[in-house]
C-alpha cells in the first residue's frame, strides 16, 4: 500500500533532478501512471526505458500553453484520469547581479526567467484545471528558499519565485473548495539546474560551480547538501488525499535550515 495509490500524476521537467525524483516516488508510491513533460527528446527516452508503460512522455515547452494542454490531455488519455499537478521546470539565474547584465540582456533573460518560472506554472494550472476540478486534486509547485530571502540567486530569480509564492497563494484561493493548490521549497539541491540561454549559460549546470557542494553544506545548519531524492517525500505527502486533505496555500520548506543560517 502506497500514498498514492490509484493516482495519477503530471510533473513538468520531469526528466532530471527534482522532477525526476518526484516521478520515480510517485510511481512507488502507487501511482497508476505519471506523465512527464521534458525540454529534450533524449530526456524522454531515458524515461520510457527506465519506467516502461507506467509513464507518457510530452517533449514540449513549458512557456507554450499548447505544450501544456498536449501533456494534460496525454496523461488523461493515457490513465484515464488526473489527480496530481507537479509544476517543476526551473530556470536559475547563476546569481548573476542587475549591475553585470546590459539593458539587452535584462530584456531577454526577463523573459525566459518569468517565462519558465512564473508563465509556465501559469499555463500548467489552466491546463489542469478543469481535470482537476473533476478529480478533487491538487497542484504542487516547486518554489525556493528564494521564494522568502534575498541570496539564493540574482534579482531575476528571486524575483521569479517570490512571484511564485504569491501565485501559489492566489491558485488556491480561486480554486477551493475543489483542488488544494501546495509547494515545496527546495534549498540548495545538487541537480542538473540550468541557466538563461539569454545570459549564454543554457549548456550550464548548476553542480557545474566549482566546490559548489562544499560551500552549499557550510552554509546551512544541518550541514548538507540535498540530493533531489531528499525533498521527494514531500511532494508525496502533498498529493496525498488521505495526509493532507485540510491542507492548502502551504510551503513546505526543505532547504536544510536556510532562515536560521548564520549571515
């Protein structure tokens, strides 16, 4: 017996980190199916080699609500329902700061921040939302410790996730009594986190900083560095109807400590 069990799942930017630790938990977790929409088409085979039939794979762009639409209306297609949104897909900024873009590259990268952050959570909840509602389901999206403080990147991405934190709070305003509508904010992560093609860093990773390890584990009170597995629970006991049915608009945080680190 799982949590989950019976459910069905869609996760955006399932095929690596977080993502794709949510889909793997989920499925133990009792999941009839998850469907995953990923950014690259090698990503989507891995994913049907490792999970087989239990999963349907959309390559698409989260900032293109019919991308979104095709990834709702596949995993429905697919399970025959729908009772678990995962707004996953991040872009982080590499703490560039205001002062090291020019005008044309603040202009550019605005965009694809907002775009995959805030625009793509966006479009996924319209999407979902009439299966939703017809499921008594939910909406989890993955925010940040800089969904709260300043540090945790530049101003575009802590921009972004503060604006998600208010439109977590606003979903689940406009969609109760029908869909919970939850996050989970991750901390420092080891995962394959990409930057803005706008500022050249798109091929770019986040574990790709040097000692970015090292100095992640330093910084926070329980002195680690997540893996992506560590936050998986998490979105588990969000989605879960029989653990969290009195639950929405609430943050968990999973970032090892970050308000009572030391400055």
């Amino acid at each position: 017996m799982g949590w989950l069990d019976g459910d069905v799942a869609l996760v955006t930017g399932g095929g690596s980190g977080i993502g794709l630790a949510v889909v793997e938990r989920f499925l133990s977790e009792g999941c009839v199916g998850v469907g995953v929409m990923v950014r690259s088409p090698q990503q989507g085979v891995d994913l049907r080699e490792r999970f087989g039939e239990r999963v349907v794979v959309v390559d698409g762009d989260v900032r293109s609500g019919a991308d979104n639409q095709r990834a709702v209306d596949a995993t429905v297609g697919r399970f025959g329902r729908f009772d678990t949104l995962v707004g996953n897909a991040g872009v982080w900024d590499f703490n560039t700061r205001l002062e090291k873009m020019d005008l044309a590259q603040l202009d550019a990268s605005f965009d694809e921040l907002f775009g995959v952050n805030v625009k793509g959570y966006l479009l996924a909840a319209r999407a979902a939302a009439e299966a939703l509602r017809a499921s008594s389901g939910s909406m989890i999206f993955t925010l940040s410790n800089a969904s709260f403080h300043a540090g945790g990147g530049g101003p575009l991405y802590v921009a972004s996730k503060h604006a998600g934190l208010g439109l977590v709070r606003q979903l689940a305003f406009e969609f109760a009594p029908q869909v919970r509508v939850n996050a989970v904010a991750p901390g420092g992560t080891a995962t394959a986190l990409r930057g803005p093609a706008s500022l050249g860093k798109g091929e770019r990773r986040l574990t790709d900083i040097p000692n970015f390890h090292e100095a992640v584990a330093t910084a926070m009170p329980l002195k680690l560095i997540a893996e992506p597995a560590d936050h998986a629970g998490h979105y588990v006991l969000l989605a879960s109807r029989a653990n969290s049915r009195a639950t929405t608009a609430a943050v968990l945080r999973s970032d090892g400590g970050w308000e009572i680190r030391p400055i």
